[in-house]
C-alpha cells in the first residue's frame, strides 16, 4: 500500500504500473484498493499517487510578443 493522505472530494493523479495516469476524485481507501469516482484501482496495481494539480500555463501571443520587444528594447539601450 502506497502512504497517501487525500481528501474526500479532492482530485488525484494514479500513476499505473503499466505508465497509464488516471485522473479523478478520491472517494475512499481500504488496504487493497483505493476508490476513485470513475472506479476501483487495486494498490498493487499503482506505481504512484499524488493530488493532481492542473500545470498549464496560459500565456498568450500578444504578451509572448511584447516580452519579447522589452527585452529587445532593454538589450538596444544596454539595460539588461
């Protein structure tokens, strides 16, 4: 069994043992299995499990262009 300490209702990454990531809200856990909402997943079955946290970053065009043009500006004046 995998030490964990989740939340009821909070969402979580399982990393399988075959390297497939399963996504979903921790339900419950006993000594074989943990209870996620979309299913059943066996410890023996899991490689890892940590709480799941969205890392997309959102940055768009418009401000990846004018980053770009300060620090073009700043290195023309010698301010870098």
């Amino acid at each position: 069994m995998i030490h964990h300490g989740f939340k009821k209702g909070k969402r979580v990454l399982v990393i399988l043992d075959t390297g497939e990531h399963v996504i979903g809200k921790f339900k419950k856990s006993s000594s074989n299995c943990i209870e996620l909402e979309n299913g059943k997943i066996k410890w023996s079955n899991i490689r890892s499990s940590t709480i799941y946290k969205n890392r997309t970053t959102k940055k768009s065009a418009n401000q990846a262009v004018s980053d770009k043009s300060c620090n073009s500006e700043h290195s023309r004046n010698g301010n870098v």
